[in-house]
C-alpha cells in the first residue's frame, strides 16, 4: 500500500497489533477489574522492564524450553550486552524479588502485573508475537491453600467476566520424588523414540518431563502408557496434592486431573494448573501456572516457596462480557460561537466527578444529539443564545427522557 505520493505506508509488525476502539474499551476493562480483585487478595502491583538479560529466561524458563530455544526477541545492544523482549512475566518479578534482597528479609510479598510479552512464533488467532498478559506472584507462603488461594482468583476473576471454564490439576512432584520418576520416564520414552517427533527427541535428551507436554497428536497417542507423575509421588507431594484436592471438594469447585499437564516452562514444581475454555478454539488454555519453589533459588536468591499464574488478555477479549456501567457520561456543545467558551469552562468543571466529553464547533441541535448519541452520552447539555443571555443550559437526560432548562451555576 502506497501514499500519494508512492512512498509505501508503514504498517504494523506481523503479529503485532494494536489496541483501539471497542478492543482497547475491554481491555482497560479487563485490567481495572482483574485489579481489583488481585487487591482484594492482597496483592499490589508491580512493574519490571520489558527489556531484560537473556540469561534471566535461560536461567529460568530453562534452555529445553520452545520460548528458549524458538521463540525469544534476542540481540545483542550497543554495549555488548546479550538482551531479549520479556517472553513472559514471573521471571521478571522473581529477578526483582532477590534484587531487592526481599528474599532475605523474608515474610509474605504479593504482587501482581499486567504488560506485553514477545515471542516469535507463527502468529494466528489467540497467539500474537507481542500480547498481553495480567499474571499474580505469592512469594513466602508454602501452604497448598495459596495454590488453591491463586487459583480461586482466577475462577473469581472469569466469573465476573462472564467467560466459561474448565479447570485442569497435577502435581509435577518435588526434587526427592521427580528424579526417579524422571527415570521411569526415560526409559518409556526410549524405548519408543524413533515414533517420536524431532523436538520429543530433543526434549528427551534435555528434559524428558517435557515430553508429555508435545501437541503432536501421533506423540499424544503413543504417550498414553507413559508413567505418570501423580502416581509416582513422594508422601509429601501425594499429601499436599490430595489436600488441594479437598479444599476444591470443600468450596464446591469443579477440576479434573491431568497426568500429562506440565506446562511449557522448566520452574514448576508440585501443583499445576490450566484454566481452559472450549469457546476459542484450539489454542484453548486462557490462564495457567502453579507452584515454583526452586525458582528463586536458582536466580541466586535463597530458597523461597513461590505460587503465580498468567492469564493471556488478547485471547479473552472476545468474551468478555462486560456489566452495564451506571456512570454518566455528559456531552456539552454549544449551538452559536460565543457560547464555545462557556461550554468548554462548564465541561472542565464537569470533569472533577464525571465523564465528559465536549464538542469545540458549534452546530444545531439536530447534529449535536447525533453526535451525543454515537458517543452513548447519558447526558446532553447545550448553550444557545437564548441560553447566553440568560445564563442558562439545557440539559437532557437520555436515560429518563426528562428535559429542562436551569441555571448555568447550578448545572
């Protein structure tokens, strides 16, 4: 596409979009709301930079990882540093928690987070290069009712968006019980990987737990008789995990369990989780996350229980059912030039307690409610000059259809 003058119009990046109109409407929406109810829990907000040391995901996402070794907006600055695009959120608020020595001073710390994330991968419906993602941390608290804490933020948090939801559970062990089970794997997964996938077989070799994890449908058939993790469990993990179990039984909350969720990063350990829905197509996973003990450990902190999750925005934007909102929005307009004065003094003042929107060119009466009314105004407020000379207004609410003439000071 060229402009007039046949220079090529700068479009935006594949896969990158932008947010306007009714999109950006139910994405401030999303963030206020989601917000709240992260406050209501307890946690406050934080803000890291998009733009980290690469060795901070390496270190942590894991290097047997897709985002690692596929996907990661990786380059090396001015200064020789070796530096990506965040491909997600908790690494960088972990990174902070220990810069901050908030590992030493030990206690409970909550915090959540909402920002894009990158990764280059094939864009398509649900899955964008750069998206969005509002995700929660809880460091210091080793009980399994905050993985059942976190994960009832998020049902809490889908519920009032009005969006539909299955809950999937499993434990992916600890450091006592992982390693024999790791070996059980392997040898299962030997023994079959030559029918394997290119990146199965390179999983293997690195992380095998992350086998399981392969959307291939021909590795999903032939990983059906795989060992599975939840019933090779150490008494601790077996005991925490049919814990949690009951606290969902007890607060009547629906799951089901699945052996082969692992999720796509290496920091998780015990509980894992994934919110699906059915209404999106294949990329069906709207929020995941579970417990990372280690995590903090391994970014050179010392050993903190941690437990987050991240819910991927654009994928929930279309449906998102938003509640109707009771606030007033007032649309002033003037209907000759020399009230345009008095009408933008009266929208400044308007401002300090409501939404207002005001039109700088004076029209008549027909194109004002137009435009009031495209705008979904509540209120329409006009001056005219017979308005002028008496310091009057005219106000209308739509809602009532009530009509009337008053006071300029007193509107």
């Amino acid at each position: 596409m060229s402009d007039s003058k046949g220079k090529k119009n700068i479009q935006s990046l594949r896969g990158m979009n932008d947010l306007l109109d009714n999109e950006s409407e139910l994405f401030t929406y999303f963030i206020e709301n989601c917000s709240k109810i992260a406050k209501n829990y307890g946690f406050s907000y934080i803000e890291t930079p998009i733009l980290e040391e690469t060795a901070l995901f390496k270190r942590s996402v894991g290097e047997s990882s897709d985002i690692v070794n596929k996907e990661m907006y990786q380059f090396i600055d001015k200064g020789k540093n070796d530096v990506c695009l965040r491909p997600e959120g908790t690494a960088g608020v972990v990174r902070s928690f220990v810069q901050k020595k908030l590992d030493r001073a030990g206690g409970v710390h909550k915090y959540f987070y909402y920002g894009p994330m990158f990764r280059y991968e094939r864009p398509q419906k649900g899955r964008l290069r750069e998206f969005h993602q509002f995700g929660c941390e809880s460091f210091g608290i080793a009980s399994v009712y905050e993985d059942a804490n976190v994960i009832m933020m998020i049902k809490d948090i889908l519920d009032f968006l009005g969006i539909k939801f299955r809950i999937l559970l499993n434990s992916l062990g600890c450091k006592d019980c992982m390693p024999s089970y790791r070996n059980k794997l392997v040898s299962h997964l030997t023994d079959i990987k030559t029918e394997l996938c290119e990146d199965c077989n390179r999983r293997l070799e690195v992380n095998p737990i992350r086998v399981l994890d392969c959307k291939n449908e021909k590795c999903q058939t032939l990983l059906i008789d795989a060992p599975k993790i939840t019933y090779n469990l150490c008494e601790r993990c077996d005991t925490d995990f049919e814990k949690l179990k009951k606290i969902f039984d007890f607060n009547s909350i629906d799951y089901e369990i699945d052996t082969n969720l692992v999720r796509g990063l290496d920091y998780y350990t015990q509980t894992a989780f994934e919110f699906v829905s059915d209404d999106i197509g294949a990329q069906s996973t709207i929020a995941a996350g579970g417990r990372y003990d280690r995590l903090v450990e391994f970014l050179g902190g010392r050993e903190t229980p941690g437990v987050g999750f991240a819910i991927g925005i654009e994928r929930l934007l279309e449906l998102i059912k938003m509640k109707s909102n009771d606030e007033d929005l007032i649309y002033l307009g003037a209907m000759c030039d020399e009230a345009i004065d008095k009408v933008f003094k009266k929208a400044n003042e308007k401002r300090k307690d409501t939404k207002t929107l005001v039109e700088y060119n004076s029209r008549n009466f027909n194109k004002h409610f137009k435009l009031a009314t495209k705008q979904n105004a509540t209120i329409i407020a006009l001056i005219g000059e017979d308005e002028l000379k008496n310091n009057t207004i005219w106000v209308k609410n739509i809602k009532t259809n009530e009509e009337s003439t008053i006071g300029y000071e007193e509107f």
